[in-house]
C-alpha cells in the first residue's frame, strides 16, 4: 500500500534512470553510431541529469546531428 512516490521516490529513481542512459550511450558507442568526443559529452550530460529518459536522449542525439546512422 501506499501511493508510488512513497514506495519508490524521485530520489530511487535516478540510478534506474541512469543506468538505463549510460547503458544505451555505451552501445551506440561499441556499435561506432556515435563518436568517442560524443560519447564523454552525452555521458556527463545524462550524469548531470539533462534527459529525463531513453526516449528525450534518443531525440537529442537525432536533433543535434550526433549519429553517424539512423537511430533504431
């Protein structure tokens, strides 16, 4: 019982969120969609807390040119 927030607050939240970003950030590096100075960049970003998910990161990347092919 008890509403969400109070089972699994903002503050647990953050390193799922985390992990899931630098997970994806780490594929699209071995899988070469992205360059090395690419990767540090969006990795300290997402560490700062710039995306709120999976899907806001994906768009950036699409909207700021940073992969070399088509995301899927």
């Amino acid at each position: 019982k008890g509403a969400m927030k109070a089972r699994f607050g903002p503050g647990n939240s953050w390193p799922t969120r985390i992990r899931s970003q630098r997970r994806l950030l780490r594929e699209l590096k071995e899988r070469r969609l992205i360059t090395t100075s690419s990767y540090r960049r969006l990795y300290l970003m997402a560490k700062g807390g710039a995306f709120k998910s999976l899907a806001e990161l994906r768009h950036y990347i699409e909207v700021q040119g940073l992969a070399r092919r088509r995301l899927r």
